[in-house]
C-alpha cells in the first residue's frame, strides 16, 4: 500500500492546542484509493514534554533527538519515514482538506517531476485568512523563476507546504541543517536537479502569531542571513556545475539519446 509521510518538527515549549489542531487537519485528509498516511513527529530535543498531548494513534511516529533546530529534526524525523512521499508540515500549521490527495495526484500525472508545492492561506492573529503574497499560478515551477525570486527576497512558496518523492530528498541530504530558511533552501534544492510544480489551490494554512520561532528578533540576525542566503546560492551553483538530474529525467535523456 503506498504511503505518504507526514513530517513535523516540534520545538521544546510548543503549544499543545496546536499540535493537536495540526493532528486534526492531518486525520481529516481524504487519500486516493490505495493511499494512507503517517504522521512524523520528530521533537527537536529529548525531554518528549512538548509531544505528551499526541494520542495513542498507530499512525504517529514519535521520535526524539539532540536538539539542533528545525532543519535537524525534519532530516531526522525523514530518517523514520517509510513513505514513497514526504510532505512537510509545522507543528503550528494546518493541511487544507483534500491537501494530501492533490500532492499525490499531482505527482502521479506528472512523472518526470520529483516534487510539488501548494498555494498558501496565511492565518493572521484577527483570524482572517488571506493568500501567500507571491503565490505563482498553477503550472510547472523552474529553478531560474524561483533563484531570481530568492535573490529579490520575493520567494513566491512556502517550503513547508513541500511534497517531494522521499528517494529524491534522501539524495539530497534531506533539509539543510541551518538555523534558519532550511524550509526553502530544499525547494530550491530540489528545483535544481528535477523539475516541480505548482499546486494553486492552496494545501495549507500558514499561522502567523507572536511565538512562532521567525517572529522572534534572533531569527532576524542580519550577518547570519548573509551567511544562510550564500551557503544556499553556492550550493545550488554546485548542483547546477556537477548537471545532476534525477534519474527519472536522467533516463528519459538515456532513451531519447539512443
């Protein structure tokens, strides 16, 4: 039975309503016929205080580590998963309904893709929803579109509304273990050696509030973000120079070339 993973970073002191929320958003998903579901939930830390709220539900799998911020315990969290496909979502967050269905169909008409993106609603603190300020249209997504956008400090997704097939991701080292914009540096990681695509209607809802980590002022640290924003572009020149495809593409290269 193919199965689709669900992978959740939690940080030491999350909110157990909302944890429990993201449950409930993950639970009320509907699957293409064949399809099901875990729930990855990886505590970044090992107290295992901030994941005592999850029920007893075969489909989560717990699991706890050093803490070393979010990027380090999504890759960690991958290492658990058994799915063909990985969709990230934070702690604090909601999956749309039917957001699981249309990352799966989306991958299965689209072979030669390794990964999709979803529209965004941002939830403000008043509880109005409004769209993600630079969602593009539905349609394929390219690295050039997405690296310019990066370099405008305009990126047009939210990574964490990422669905990447798990062999994919796996070759890439997984997220980045930055402190920080590790959400978006895999999409465009992955954009740099396999095409996407866009989903327009949007398969989640991004929670804007006051103790989420990037509203406090050290995850703002300019110097740093220099830092981030060139250990990103030169790996992606990396990518680019070794002209690494995924296979599916390498493939289909293979058989038009003979």
């Amino acid at each position: 039975m193919p199965l689709i993973s669900v992978i959740t970073p939690v940080h030491s002191g999350a909110n157990a309503s909302l944890l429990m929320e993201a449950y409930a958003s993950v639970t009320a998903q509907e699957l293409p016929a064949g399809w099901s579901w875990e729930w990855v939930v990886q505590q970044d830390g090992r107290t295992g205080e901030s994941v005592r709220c999850l029920p007893d539900d075969p489909r989560i799998r717990v699991g706890r580590g050093r803490q070393g911020g979010a990027g380090v315990a999504r890759t960690l969290g991958l290492a658990r998963a058994q799915g063909e496909v990985v969709r990230a979502l934070d702690a604090d967050d909601l999956l749309t309904p039917g957001a699981l269905a249309r990352d799966i169909q989306t991958l299965e008409a689209h072979p030669d893709i390794g990964w999709c993106v979803s529209g965004c609603l941002d939830l403000l603190p008043d509880g109005s929803l409004v769209p993600g300020p630079y969602d593009p249209p539905e349609g394929p997504l390219t690295l050039s579109f997405l690296r310019e956008a990066f370099v405008a400090d305009a990126f047009p997704v939210v990574g964490t509304h990422l669905a990447v097939r798990a062999p994919l991701l796996r070759a890439l080292g997984g997220w980045p273990a930055f402190p920080a914009l590790e959400a978006l540096a895999v999409v465009l990681f992955c954009a740099a050696v396999s095409p996407g695509r866009m989903i327009a209607r949007p398969g989640g809802v991004y929670r804007k509030h006051l103790a989420q980590t990037t509203a406090g002022a050290d995850y703002w640290d300019a110097e740093e973000f220099i830092t981030l924003r060139t250990a990103i572009t030169s790996r992606l020149d990396a990518l680019q120079s070794q002209s690494y495809l995924w296979p599916l593409l390498k493939t289909d290269a293979k058989e038009q070339s003979s």
